[in-house]
C-alpha cells in the first residue's frame, strides 16, 4: 500500500479507464477522490472518456456525488442503480445525451461486483424481466447515446432469465473506509453501511486493476483487531486521508454514532407525523402488514410507515430492512436514507438483497408514478426524465407481497379531512392511471405468475391486481366513485361487487386501530 495525497488521484486514472465506485448518498462514498479527479480534468483534460459503474443514489441531490464527473468528455458512458438520486447535474447530463447512460436494479450492481470478482459472464437473473430492463423492452437504456446490448434474454431449463453483462474490466475501485493501519488494511467502524468495498476490490483486482481507498486516519500496523478489518491490505494499492469535510457518514450526518451501531436513542421522542393524506396512505398501506413480517419501505409516502407504526405502538410487530443492509429499528429517511435507528443488525448490502431476491422479505412498500390497465406500472421516468429503479426492481421482485403508495392524481390536488372522511377540494391535473405508461418498472405479468399479492393503495381507492386488470375494492368515504375515481381514469377498472369503504377511523386525527389489523390471521 502506498499512502498519498488526494492531489494524485487524478493523476492515476488513465483515458478510457472503467472505475468501479461504493456509496449510497454521500456514504461510504470517496467525494474527495472525484473532487480531485474533476479537478485535474478541467485543468488538463484528463482523464477522460471515463466508464463508471455505481450501486445506487451517490450524491446529496445537488452538486456533490457524481455530479463531480458529469463534464463532456470526462464521462462516455455510466452504469448505475439510480440516477435521479445522484442529482439534477447527473439527471440532465442523462437527459442531455452527454454520455451513454445505463440504469441496472441496485441488487444487480451489488451482485455484478462480486461476478466481476469470480470472473463469471454476469449476474443471471428474473429481476427486470417484461420491464424496460428486458432487451424487448429497452435493455436498461436512459437515453438515445446508450446504444450498447449490455443486458441479454436468455433461456435456462426452458425459463426466461435476464443476463447483465459482466464488463470484461475494471481499471480502477475507488472505495472508502474509516480509518487503514500502515499495511493498507481497511476498517469501516464509523461507516453507516457495509457497500461492498471488498468485492470492489477484489472485481478490479481480478481484472487487473488498482484500489484506492480513501479514510479518516491511518493508524499503526497491527492495531487493527482483524475481524474488524473489511478489505485487507494486501488488496489495497493506494491510500489517502481525506479532509473531514468531503468524508460524511451520510448526505445529511457528518457522524451520527446511532448509525454506525456505537449506540441507541430513545424512539419515544420521535414525533407523530402531520395529519395529512400521506398518513391516511400509510395507515392503510400498514393495514397489509401482519405481525412477523420483514418489510423495506420505499422511498417518499412509504417512509411515513414507519412513524404510524411508532405512533401506533405497533413497531416491535414487524421487522424493518434496508437496502444497503440494515435490520431492525427505525430506517431513516431523506438524505441519511439506508441507515437506521437502532438497528438491530447490519450485514452487508450484497447479503439483504440476497435475502429480498430469494423470498425472505414478506412485504415490500413502494411508492408510483403511473398505473396501466393491465397493473403494469412506472415509477422510473418521469416527466421525460429518466428517473433510475434503484432497489425497487429487487423489492418488487422478491417481496411475497407489494403494496405501491401514491396519490391518486398529480399536480397539486387539494384535499380536506374531516369527520372521518375525505373531501376532494381541487383534483390534480395529471392523471396516474392512465393508458399508456412511460416505461415499465414493474411487470404485472410476471408479478402474477410467481403468485405475489398485490395492492395499490391512495387516499381515495385501493385496488387489487387480477388476471382481468384491476380490482377496486375500497374507496374512501366521502368522495364519488363516478366523479372523484373513474372519471379520473383513463381506463375502467373492475369494481368489485362487495365495494367498500375504507375505514373511516384512518380518515381521523387519532386512530389507534393499527394493531387489531397486524395481529389478526
């Protein structure tokens, strides 16, 4: 190992090189290191015409993360689990055609590492299948510069799976850690996650490529307790310390000792969440989940799950997940997305989806942008946008049973609650259930096929998905099934003859009821 200043990272990423990179919002994620790459581009113009693969969301949604390598020139060509997350910079580069861009499910990035490391084709896999990660349906491509078959529809014992393609190279892992002895041995115990920084390193190894890794300290040889150490020196080529400010635990924590499992806080003192349509969502959403679930929420609406059940006193019913590999407790939200309040568990990001992949996770509660007839929907182009799937394709994938979180229209609708019911002030001015959808994320084909159980649940109506299309089994009271649902559709949906109300209570400030539906068989 050698150590160096941040200064020379530029200098040893070569033109044309493929760099395989950790993190999920700014943790585990090396900022400076991307910093000083950008910086010796625009001083020299090199390097340049770079090839990157990244897990999921890397960035704080404005100017740092990948924003850094988002220069014409810089970067030709990306592959990465999310990239909206990575902020507006990324999200108009993609738009803008300025390099190829690639959105895999974050579970294949993780997994494609660890392929890379064994030296395999790729990671063979149903997740994406009949979405726009199948070849028949886009192959994963974010804009028209894409023009690379980098995912490939295969037949195995007479069943479809997909193939990602494996990169036949990986120049450069660029990972992090918190502190390395003088040996070059990598220990993470002020990280937030585990994100796979050994497979990183072993995939570029494997291939013929260098390790850079940046930290907080270095400490002396052999002080490391080694089952603490989770890359070992003698795969690390380049080590350097990073200033305090571009080494945050997340996009939001410079360090939060509760992420990182050193302690725990009170959960009594986290406040209810505002009395709105999202709580009325997330009550009902919650009303799925049955006492020993293992559940992941979602991003957006689906987070507010977590604090009904807190109010509710319903949280010790079920077990909450990541997916950058926390069990247990509180998952937080926004920009310490991944970590968790005591956590009961932290495993590695490549482990929890292993488990939601194979069929461990019960429930999986997700947000959408757009429904079609046949269930189809798309929660991963919005507006002309390409958006990214991140974990979604993976939860949806595994989870025995989904339920998708939204409202029932956009653009700023307006409602009133009261006396148990809900009133649509002002609907909003764009429909989400709708006839063509802007790309599918998720199949309700294959859904149906594996037997999964399958809700959609807004503030005014909850359906169920049939062979026949949708069922709508509930509507919220106060609103008009002709005016307020089906004529805010752009298609019929079955109505289930044995309609319903949804339950009034959860339409009230206090409700209290969350438990019966948890608790009962």
């Amino acid at each position: 190992m050698k150590l160096i200043p941040s200064s020379q990272v530029g200098e040893l990423i070569k033109d044309s090189s493929s760099i395989l990179l950790t993190g999920i919002t700014l943790g585990g994620y090396a900022e400076e290191a991307f910093m000083k790459i950008e910086e010796h581009f625009l001083e020299t113009g090199h390097p340049r015409d770079l090839t990157l693969y990244w897990q999921a969301s890397v960035g704080d949604m404005n100017t740092k993360g990948l924003s850094h390598v988002c220069h014409e020139g810089l970067l030709t060509k990306g592959v990465g689990g999310h990239i909206n997350g990575c902020g507006k910079v990324m999200t108009e580069f993609c738009r803008d055609n300025k390099a190829a861009i690639y959105n895999w499910p974050q579970g294949v990035c993780v997994a494609m590492m660890h392929a890379i490391a064994a030296k395999t084709p790729g990671v063979i896999t149903k997740i994406g299948l009949k979405t726009f990660m199948d070849p028949r349906y886009g192959g994963g491509r974010m804009n028209a510069a894409a023009t690379e078959d980098l995912i490939e529809l295969v037949n195995l014992n007479g069943e479809e799976w997909l193939l990602y393609k494996a990169p036949k190279r990986i120049d450069v892992a660029i990972i992090r850690g918190t502190v390395a002895d003088e040996h070059g041995n990598i220990s993470m115990t002020k990280e937030g996650y585990k994100l796979g920084q050994l497979a990183a390193a072993e995939a570029a190894r494997a291939t013929g490529g260098i390790v850079i890794c940046q930290v907080e300290r270095i400490v002396k040889a052999g002080t490391l307790n080694p089952r603490l150490v989770e890359v070992p020196g003698v795969l690390v080529d380049y080590v350097y310390v990073a200033d305090p400010e571009y080494h945050w635990q997340t996009a939001a924590s410079r360090f939060n000792p509760v992420f990182s499992g050193d302690c725990k806080v009170p959960l009594e003192s986290i406040p209810p969440v505002k009395f709105d349509v999202k709580k009325v969502m997330a009550r009902r959403a919650a009303m799925e989940l049955r006492e020993g679930y293992i559940v992941n929420l979602g991003i957006g609406t689906p987070e507010y799950i977590s604090a009904v059940a807190s109010e509710e006193g319903c949280s010790d019913l079920f077990t909450l997940s990541t997916e950058a590999g926390n069990i247990g407790g509180v998952p937080t939200v926004g920009n310490d997305f991944g970590c968790c309040w005591n956590g009961e568990a932290m495993i590695e990001t490549a482990g929890i989806f292993d488990m939601y992949d194979g069929g461990s996770l019960d429930a999986g509660c997700l947000g959408f942008l757009e429904v079609g007839p046949n269930g189809d929907l798309n929660s991963s182009k919005k507006e002309g946008l390409g958006i990214g799937v991140g974990g979604f394709m993976n939860i949806a994938g595994g989870a025995k049973h989904v339920v998708f979180i939204s409202s029932f229209t956009a653009g700023k609708p307006e409602y009133q609650l009261g006396n148990g019911k809900l009133r649509i002030v002002r609907d909003g001015s764009k429909k989400k259930f709708i006839q063509n959808i802007a790309q599918i994320s998720f199949s309700a084909e294959v859904a149906l096929d594996q037997g999964k159980d399958i809700t959609y649940v807004t503030e005014r109506a909850v359906f169920k998905l049939t062979r026949e299309g949708l069922l709508l089994t509930e509507i919220a009271p106060g609103v008009d099934l002709q005016k307020d649902i089906l004529d805010q559709m752009e298609f019929t949906p079955i109505v289930d003859k044995n309609l319903k109300e949804m339950p009034s209570e959860i339409f009230q400030e206090q409700w209290g009821g969350l438990r019966a539906y948890m608790t009962k068989e």
